[in-house]
C-alpha cells in the first residue's frame, strides 16, 4: 500500500494562517488541555553545549480534532551572527491517529512564531485588563512580530507599542515593518526600563539567562508575557515579579523544568504553591483569571505541542482545500 503524504514549505505555511485563526486554534488546544482530554508528554532535549544551541522532540494528541503530531525544533541564539540562520527552525509531522498514517509534513519555523504569539495573545485575552493599550515588547526578533501581531488582534484599544532591543537597528527595523503592518505607533526605546515601566502588557522574548526586567518597573494592574525562559537556567524577569503576581504557566511540569520559574523554584525563591494554575483551566473555566485592576499577572510561556498540532491541523486542512503543496509518495 502506498502512503501519500503532503509536504508544506514554510513559505507556504505563512500565506495559509492568520493571527485570528491561530488563537482560534490555540484557545481550543488550551481549552482541551485544561480539560484533561490531550496527551502530551513533556519535550525531550538534546543539548548541544559546545554550539550554545538545543534541539527538542514534542509530540502530542488532541482527541477533540483527531489529530496527533511530533514538532523538532532547534534554538540556537547564535545561528543569526554566525551563519546567517534563524534562532529557531521547525519541522512538524502531523499523524492520523485511527490508523497511525503520517498525514503531513511542513516546515514550522513561522508555524511556531505565530504559535507563541497566538498563546500569548490568548492568556491576555484572559489576563488582561480589558482597558490595556499599551504594550512594551523587550526583543526585537522574529518572535516579536508575532507578539505584536497577536496583541493588535486582542486588544482593541491599543494604541503604542514600544519596542526594546540590545541592537538599536533591530529594533528600528521592526518599528518600521511593524508600524506599517499594523497601522499603529510602534517606537523604540532606549532601555528595558523605558521599554517596560507604565505598559499595560508586557511581552518579554529574549534568550536571557539572568532577569532584565526588575519589579520596581512593573506597575499595578500590568499583565506580562514572558516568553523567552524556554530551556533550564533561562530567566528574563526579577523573581520579585514573580513573588508578586499572579502566575500561569501553559505546563506545570515543563515550566518547572524549562520556563520563567524555573530557576527561581530551584533557587528556593518561589515554590510550586505560588503558581496559580495553567492558562488552560483558566479558559476552560476551572481556575479564575484576573481577579482586580490592580493585580499584575504573569503567563509563562514554554511552549506546548498541542499547540503546533491544534495550528498545524488547521494548515493542513486549508491547504488540501486550497490545492496547495506538494503530495509525497511513500
């Protein structure tokens, strides 16, 4: 028996998915997950220490779609300086879970972007104040656009977004392309603090390994994003946000292991009685969410599978609709 298999270029996954159609998605992958009804073991690492970079195995299986899937993904921080390269590549095999065929495979370097985003853009949906518009991004790489992508799309009364990066030409970069996508104010700044101090939201996307946003820039009612911490010993924010706020992680397990709290619950700083839940019981109504004006609340983003399984079903159902792609024989 012959098994056909279709193959999606990366370039081809980013004509087919949509900021609004990713968090559709990925508030039904948290939905699920906060529910109890997905499978999804904690991602494996291979550390490549000497090439400061990692690859990770991510498999899962989100019964209410019927579809199962294994994510490889790289991070590498160095790859842009020394070979011109992204931070991050993907590769996504999506499988039919009835009989085990491989159904698809495509590139997810931009699937895993607007993934994190599309998460992101769902905890501040249900995190956020609802009266937030402004939004302080710190990093101005590929996960930035995204960040900024999925907090246009959820705030609806955005107005600035300021923009932070070590290298100032980066962030004017992004300041200009994503200015012109979204139609709104974005400016740089000149510091984390600037970046940070009286936003509303912010969205943290470095690969720092010791905090750069400190509490007392933090104000009152601020929702925050922290999406870098990915890998053990990774942290972008003082632990005394973290003592402070109202923390939801998207994996207790994976985030104790690899997220923002990580190194603050080795350290002995926090404990796991300090975390409030996981999104997923929070849009699936089992967990309260925001509960004053002036509580600061924190997602820790690690990054699950179920969500580049729940965005790369939809991919693939609209490309088979759409005729696009290439189908494999094997």
């Amino acid at each position: 028996m012959v098994v056909r298999i279709l193959f999606l270029r990366d370039d081809e996954v980013k004509r087919l998915i949509t900021m609004r159609e990713a968090i559709e998605a990925v508030e039904v992958a948290y939905r699920e997950k906060g529910l109890g009804r997905v499978q999804m073991p904690p991602k494996s690492y291979l550390y490549f220490t000497k090439h400061d970079g990692d690859l990770r195995v991510m498999p899962s299986y989100i019964e209410a779609i019927e579809m199962a899937g294994v994510k490889v993904v790289n991070s590498h921080p160095m790859n842009p300086e020394r070979y011109g390269l992204p931070t991050v590549m993907a590769v996504l095999v999506l499988v039919n879970p009835p009989d085990g065929r491989p159904l698809c495979i495509m590139g997810a370097t931009w699937l895993t972007a607007m993934r994190t985003g599309a998460g992101s853009g769902v905890a501040t949906k249900y995190l956020a104040r609802k009266d937030s518009s402004v939004v302080g991004i710190v990093g101005a790489g590929t996960q930035a656009r995204t960040q900024a992508m999925a907090m246009a799309e959820v705030l609806k009364g955005l107005r600035e977004i300021r923009v932070y990066d070590r290298k100032p030409e980066v962030a004017r970069r992004f300041a200009e392309e994503t200015s012109g996508i979204l139609g709104l104010e974005v400016r740089t700044v000149p510091t984390v603090e600037e970046c940070v101090r009286g936003a509303d939201v912010v969205c943290t996307t470095t690969p720092s390994r010791s905090p750069i946003v400190m509490r007392d820039w933090i104000s009152p009612g601020t929702h925050i994003n922290a999406i870098g911490a990915d890998a053990p010993g990774k942290e972008e924010l003082d632990p005394e946000i973290l003592k402070a706020a109202s923390v939801f992680v998207d994996d207790l397990e994976q985030a104790s292991h690899s997220g923002e709290i990580n190194v603050p619950l080795r350290k002995g700083i926090i404990t796991l009685s300090d975390i409030r839940g996981e999104i997923g019981e929070v849009v699936a109504g089992r967990k309260p969410g925001r509960t004053s004006e002036h509580e600061i609340t924190v997602y820790d983003s690690t990054g699950l599978s179920i969500l580049d399984v729940a965005t790369g079903e939809l991919v693939m159902r609209k490309a088979e609709k759409e005729g696009v792609g290439v189908w494999l024989e094997i």
